[in-house]
C-alpha cells in the first residue's frame, strides 16, 4: 500500500486532481468530508462540540450550526484550538480505518487541505502538491466560486504560501494548464504512484532525476 498526501491552494484544483487519481484507481480519503460526517447529528463528536461550546451552536434540527460555531472559534484562538482537539483526533481515526480497510496494493490518496499548514507531511510515503500561480487561483475564485476579490485574496492569504507547499512536495502538478494536459499529467503520476505501491520500499527516492513538474 502507498499513502499519499494530496494538497494545494485554494482554487489551484487539488479537487480535480483527486478525481482523476479515482478515475485511474485512487482509494480517495477525503479530510473534509471526514470532518462533516464526524459532526453529524447523533455522532459523538457533534456532542463533544456542543458540550464545549453550548447548544448555541447547534441548528434547531440538532445538526451544527456551523456559521455559529465559527463566529465564536475564530475569533478567539483558544476556543479554535479547543474545537481542533475533539475534531482533529476524530478525522485521524477515521482517516485511518479508511486506509487500513483498503486492499494491500492499494494507492490511498488523503485529500488534505490544509497538510502543509499543519506539519502534516511526514505522514505519508510521498505528498502531491497541486500548484498554481495565484493569479489563476484569484480567477477561478472569483469566476467560479462567486468571491470578491477581496474575500479571494484573504482566503489565499490565510494559507500556506505557495513556496512553502513546494517545498514540502516530492511531486508537484502543474494545473496552470488545459484539462487535457491536466489529465496527462495526472496519468503519469498514477503510474509512478502505482510503481511505487508495487516496490519492496515504497519511501520516495530523493534524489531520483526529477521529470517536468516535480518538486
């Protein structure tokens, strides 16, 4: 089995990337749909939540009101990292039982956000990073998620710079391009993936030569 961590930038397509890695056999761990199904009403982390931040937080059909739990976690570092301990554990957890009901052979794929900002890195036998040039980022931000700019530009802010997810990446993919170059791209990857998966030592070679797009 290869564990591979999957991030990148908002708006730089990292959600694209991760369905062409299942269309080529990707077992897909997403983190942020984890996070969902770990609050949802009846889950022991739904109550976790309300009980360190009152029912206030909490809808009148009993799931999560989660603009009001932002407006109290954000704008107070401790109660943020309060929330982060009773999420974080649950997603790791449930991240885990995902990868370890995966065949032995398996490429499993963690869709991770926010891997880089989190020291994440070191969890995985190789992490993808897919990268763009923020002024393609602050496009398709605006153009098809409907931000302003302003908003756009403080979202990309509020993430690791775009050096620093480079520089945590053994491969990097380039989605500055067409659809079907992406779609190249991703298949060349897969097959190193795949490679990978079938070796004695799946652990990245460093200082293999590098081909066009790796980190």
């Amino acid at each position: 089995m290869l564990s591979v961590g999957l991030t990148g930038g908002i708006g730089a397509g990292k959600s694209e990337v991760s369905k062409l890695l299942v269309d080529c056999g990707a077992v897909l761990v997403d983190a942020d749909r984890i996070a969902r199904e770990i609050v949802a009403p009846g889950t022991p982390g739904l109550a976790a939540v309300a009980a360190a931040f009152g029912p206030e937080v909490l809808a009148p059909d009993g799931s999560l009101d989660r603009p009001a739990l932002g407006a109290v976690v954000f704008a107070d570092p401790e109660k943020l990292a309060a929330l982060n301990a009773i999420v974080h554990p649950l997603v790791a957890a449930r991240s885990r039982a995902l990868e370890e009901a995966a065949d032995p052979d398996a490429v499993v794929v963690h869709d991770v956000p926010l891997l880089t900002e989190n020291g994440l890195a070191p969890r995985y036998d190789l992490v993808i990073v897919v990268d763009a040039d923020p002024a393609t980022q602050l496009d398709r931000l605006v153009r098809l998620r409907g931000m302003t700019p302003g908003d756009a530009r403080a979202r990309m802010a509020a993430q690791a710079t775009r050096e620093q997810r480079r520089a945590v990446a053994d491969i990097v993919i380039d989605n500055d391009v067409p659809l079907e170059d992406l779609r190249r791209r991703v298949r060349e990857v897969w097959a190193e993936l795949v490679r990978r998966a079938r070796a004695a030592d799946p652990a990245p070679d460093r200082d293999r030569p590098q081909g066009p797009g790796d980190g």
